[in-house]
C-alpha cells in the first residue's frame, strides 16, 4: 500500500497558486481583448501584443498601468449600452401593457360610442381568452 505525505497546508500553497495563475491568465486574455478593443493604431496594438507576449507579466503590468484608465472607461461604455440595449429590449417585449390595457381601451372606446354594445361584447371574450 502505498502512502502519500501531502501535508495540508502543502494542498492549501498549491491551490492558491493554482487560483493566483488562473487570476494571471484571465487577466492575460483581458489584456489581449482591450488591446484589440481599443482605439490604437495597428503598429501600437502589434507593438503591444508582440510585448505582452515576448514579456507576458511585465507586458500585462505595464499595460495596466499605462491604459488601466482606459479599459474601465471602455468597460463602463460597453455595461451601459448592454444596458440600454435590454431595457429597450425589455419595452419592446412588454408591448402596450397586456389584456389589462387592452380591456381600458376597449372599455373607453365603448363609453366614448366608437364601439357598440354588441362589438363590445364580441371583442370583450377574445381579450379574456387571450
């Protein structure tokens, strides 16, 4: 049989280190995107990318600090037009407001005599079956 000694606090160092380089490559791709992402010229980004990939840690550091800025900017413009884009998604599902609504113009179309009591009452059953 045999016996393996992997102290506890060895599992614990090598997770950590684990979470730490998977942190570093989310990051890395993070990097990568806003490089292409961005406003730049073609020799900046292909400076970038050549440096970020020849020197990955510095690379991604430096990157942070000179654009750090810059990303969250483009990060908060990119959240709120995903915002906008579902709020008026959103509206343009929610339509005019249901059967509810429906009934309220129906009913005032009846009260205003646009409507007679017998087209009332055959519109009336569709809107409540619907």
């Amino acid at each position: 049989m045999l016996a393996y000694d992997y102290p506890l606090l060895g599992v614990f160092w090598s997770v950590f280190i684990f979470f730490l380089f998977l942190a570093w490559l989310m990051l890395l791709f993070r990097v990568f995107a806003d490089i292409f992402r961005s406003d730049m010229g073609g020799v900046a980004k292909a400076i970038w990318s050549i440096f970020v990939i020849i020197v990955p840690f510095l690379g991604v550091l430096i990157y942070v600090i000179a654009h750090g800025d810059d990303m969250r900017s483009r990060d908060i413009a990119g959240a709120q037009q995903n915002e906008e884009a579902f709020r008026s998604y959103v509206q343009q599902t929610a339509g005019s407001g249901g059967v509810a609504s429906e009934l309220g113009k129906l009913s005032d179309l009846h009260a205003s005599g646009v409507l007679t009591e017998a087209e009332f009452d055959t519109h009336k059953p569709k809107l409540l079956s619907s």
